[in-house]
C-alpha cells in the first residue's frame, strides 16, 4: 500500500505551505514510505483529487486544497483530521496502516484490545500489585496519622491541665500569702491598740495622782487655817 500526499509545489499560500511540510515531515520521522503528488505542475493529480476527495470533506466551493491524503485509493483526510490524528497518536489508524512493534500507537491498541478482551499481563497484574500496595500503604498511612493525631490530643490535653494545675497553684500561694500579710497587719494592729490602750493608762494614772496630789494640798492647807 502507498500513501500519497497531494501537494501543490507552487502554491503562494503559506499556511498552505507550512501545512504540507508538516505532512511530510512527520511522515518521513516515523519513515512512512508516501509520494508526493503535484497538483501544481501535473493537471492529472489535480483532477483526480479533486475527484475522489468525498464530497462531505470538500469545501463549499467544492475545490480542496492541499494537503490531501490518501492510501492508494481509500481518502484518509486532509490537513486538519491528520493534525487531529497526530495529537492522539493514531496516525497509523489514520493512514490504514499497522502501527509498528513497540511504537505509542501499537501500545496503546494493545492496551484497548486487552481492555476489550478483559484479560492482563503479567505486567497489568504486577500494575495492579502496585496500586494495591499503594492503596494499602495509604491506608497504613492513614492509620498512623490517626494514631498521631491521638497522641497529639493526649499530649495536649496534658499540656492544659498542667497549664489548669499551675494557675491553681499559683492561687493557693497567693491565697497563703495573702493570708499571712493579712495576719501580719492584724498583729501590728493588735500591737498599736495596745500600745494607745498603755498610754490610755498611762494617762488615767496620772490624773488620778493629780488629783490625790491636789487633795494633799487641800488638806494640808485646811490644817494650817485650823
């Protein structure tokens, strides 16, 4: 089978340029035997592409313009649905061609045949070990985070009733020193009223000789007179 790609090697249109070595360049990266087919300088080329490109893919003047592909006789699409075919790495698909051993494309078509089939390798099943190994190991995970998480909590409902414990303590020392400040003032009150209490005394003593020294007076007085 040959892939043909229909180029125009005159075409003044550098959009239409650049699209056609981007055709041709990935082809020849993934050496994909194609030929080229000029439009431009053969008239034989140009009528038979535009003859058998579909008639859903023609624009709506009816004339397509390169690049166009085919696959001998079978139309594989133009520049935009072989871009397309590109960024999914199905561009064998695309061309009706078998993808290589070992290429993306072979990958993944076995990959979705498995799929299909509902069978694995070796390798899906040691994928599978691995995802389960995974899974368990976060559930580990899980579970020793949650054990830290309730040593965490443990730790720091201590941490507050030692914080609880220490202003009690500090309490009681105030309420203690408090009490012996308040007993220290009541005994220099008790020293101080006995202290006014003594002089109260003393004062009443003194009148009371006073007054006996007075009548002394008196008396010896009234004897002289007598």
């Amino acid at each position: 089978m040959v892939i043909k790609v229909f180029l125009a090697s005159s075409s003044g249109s550098t959009a239409i340029k650049k699209k056609q070595q981007d055709v041709v360049g990935f082809l020849e990266a993934l050496k994909i035997d194609y030929a080229p087919l000029d439009i431009a300088s053969n008239e034989d080329n140009r009528m038979w592409m535009r003859e058998n490109v579909p008639g859903e893919k023609k624009p709506t003047n009816g004339i397509p313009l390169p690049p166009q592909i085919f696959n001998e006789e079978m139309y594989c699409g133009d520049y935009d649905t072989f871009f397309e075919a590109k960024e999914d790495n199905t561009v064998y698909e695309f061309l009706g061609l078998t993808p290589p051993p070992g290429s993306k494309e072979a990958q993944q078509a076995e990959k979705a045949q498995k799929l299909h089939n509902g069978s694995g390798t070796e390798e899906d099943l040691d994928d599978d070990t691995t995802k389960k190994d995974l899974v368990e190991a976060e559930q580990n995970g899980d579970a020793h985070t949650e054990e830290d998480s309730g040593e965490k909590a443990e730790t720091d409902a201590q941490e507050e009733n030692a914080e609880e414990k220490e202003p009690a303590e500090e309490d009681e020392e105030s309420r203690k020193v408090a009490e012996e400040e308040e007993q220290e003032e009541g005994e220099e009150d008790r020293v101080e009223d006995n202290h006014l209490v003594s002089e109260a005394e003393d004062d009443l003593v003194s009148e009371e000789e006073e007054e006996l020294r007075e009548l002394e007076e008196e008396e010896e007085q009234a004897s002289e007179e007598d």
